[in-house]
C-alpha cells in the first residue's frame, strides 16, 4: 500500500514561492491548474503571507515582460497595522 500526498494548488504554489520562485500568472495556470492567479494570491494574502506582484518593464526591444508574483518581507508599518487592528478589535 502506497501512501499518496495530495497538495491543493495553493499549497503547491505557496511551496514554489517559499522556495524563492519568481512566477507568472501563465505559470500558475500552466504549472499548478490556478484559472485566477490574482485570486490565489490575495487568498495567499489573507492567510499572512506577504506576496508581492513585481510588474513586467520593457526590455532593449521594447518587449514588455510578463509581471511577476514574489514572497517578500513586510514593512514593518504593515505588521505594526495588523497588531494596532488585533489590539483595537
């Protein structure tokens, strides 16, 4: 008997941020099936984690490049907010 993991694709896409990933929306949809990357994300966001949207700049060419989602580290006006909200409510 095979003990079988499943992952939901947001913990499958928090995993990749963790582990320092840059991703696209393209790659959230082709790589972990998320139809909404901005979705996922602010659902990612309401959990705590800080994921920040890095947006795509043009290149020499004049391409412009595909934005980026990031884990990053909260200012700490941001978490000071949060615990002013917790101590208030």
């Amino acid at each position: 008997m095979t003990n079988t993991v499943t992952f939901t694709k947001k913990e499958r896409v928090l995993t990749a941020l963790l582990s320092g990933e840059h991703l696209t929306a393209g790659e959230m949809s082709s790589r972990f099936g998320v139809k909404n990357a901005r979705a996922m994300t602010s659902s990612l966001r309401m959990a705590g984690y800080p994921v920040y949207l890095n947006t795509g700049s043009k290149d020499v060419r004049g391409r412009v490049k595909a934005s980026r989602y990031r884990l990053g580290t909260a200012p700490r006006s941001v978490i000071a907010a949060g615990y002013k909200a917790l101590a208030a409510g």
